[in-house]
C-alpha cells in the first residue's frame, strides 16, 4: 500500500477514469515538436529515474510530503525535442481532464513524470500508472492518468481552470492541512512549493 493510501490522501477524480481507458495508451507526445510520437509506458520507464522529495499541496486545503519517483521533466524532454515556437504543454487524462503549464515552469528542476511514491508504485486511484508531480503549483495541475502531452503556443484554460481556478495556479500563502502530520492546519508563504514543512 503506498504512503498516499496510508495516508489516506483524498482522491480527486472530477472525471471517470476507469482502468481499461489507460492500460495500454502509452504516452503520446503531439503539437509543437519535431516528431509527434506515442512512447510505451515502458520507454517512459527506462528513461533516467529521480526521486524527489516534494509536497503535493492541493487548493481545497490539504497537502502531502512524499518521495516521487520519475523522470523528471528535463530529461524527458530531451526524449521530445520541442520546436522554438512551443511555449506551453497541455497534459491530459482519457477522459476530459486537462490542464496546460508553461514550459518555463516545467523546466525547473523538480517536476516530474511520476510512477512510483516512497518506493511504490503509484496506485490507478492516485494517478497510476503515470502522473505529474508539479511542487511549485497547486495539485490540479499535476495531471493524474497522463496519457497525452501536446505542446501549444499559448496558455489555454483546462477542467479547473474553467471553473474559476488560476492559471498560473502557483501555490498561494495560506493554511494547509499538513496529511504528514495529522492533517494538522500549518501556514504556508505561498509563492510556489511549500518548502516549510
Ligand atoms: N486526471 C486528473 N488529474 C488530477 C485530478 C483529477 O480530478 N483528474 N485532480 C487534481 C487535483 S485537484 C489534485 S489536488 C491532485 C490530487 O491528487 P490525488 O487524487 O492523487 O490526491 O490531482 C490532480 N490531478
Ligand atoms: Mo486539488
């Protein structure tokens, strides 16, 4: 059982996603790259794998720490090779979820392509087999059940964004309630990743 499970991480599904709608997708890379492909999920798996110590800090007020497992952003991108026009990535489910992040943010070094959490492989309820992990920005931007990147010239709305979230969705100053630490409510400064605690 992962730590999320343990946890007892909430898990946010706004669409349905059932199993059979990601098993065997693969990720398929479209848009503004020099060769539009689909990689099998194990060719994302044998691209360089870093762990990172991050905490998922969702706007509905709770937040988790753990140790993701992946290939981060960087190196899978030099799987990509994105044209100069690119500027931003929409990342989607099969079933209707979708969210675009600029490129800028993707590229710092701590977001990632995630599989596995504390060692474990990362549940289908929590986003398995494949998901974002994006610290500096609030949860519903890392995309669970990721089966589609396509690189874009613009930013563009998603599901919570069309709903009245931000954009930019950089984690705010605030409360959260740490899940680590029995979903105790602790102040966060906001302005990117919850480094505090
Ligand atoms: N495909 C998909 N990805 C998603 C969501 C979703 O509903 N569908 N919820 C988002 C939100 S709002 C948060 S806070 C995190 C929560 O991740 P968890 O469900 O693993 O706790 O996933 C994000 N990614
Ligand atoms: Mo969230």
């Amino acid at each position: 059982m992962s730590i999320l499970k343990r946890l007892g991480v909430p898990i946010f599904n706004a669409e349905r996603t059932r199993r059979q709608d990601v098993e065997g997708r693969g990720l398929e890379v479209a848009g503004m790259v020099e060769g539009p492909c689909t990689f099998t999920l194990g060719e994302v798996r044998a691209m360089p794998m870093t762990v990172v110590n991050a905490r998922l800090t969702s706007v509905s007020g709770w937040s988790v720490r753990a140790d993701w497992g992946g290939v981060l952003w960087t190196d899978f991108e030099t799987h990509i090779r994105p044209l100069s026009e690119a500027s931003h990535v929409t990342f989607s489910s099969p079933s209707g979820y979708d969210t675009t992040v600029a490129l800028a943010e993707l590229r710092t070094p701590r977001v990632l392509l995630a599989w596995q959490v504390d060692g474990e492989e990362i549940e289908f309820e929590y986003g398995g087999p494949l998901r974002m992990v994006i610290p500096q920005l609030w949860g519903y931007k890392s995309c669970k059940w990721l089966v589609r990147i396509e690189l874009c010239g613009r930013m563009r709305g998603g599901y919570w964004e069309d709903r009245g979230y931000s954009r930019d969705a950089f984690v705010q100053p605030g409360t959260t309630r740490d899940l680590n630490d029995g979903a105790k409510a602790k102040r966060i400064a906001g302005g990117g990743e919850v480094t505090e605690f």
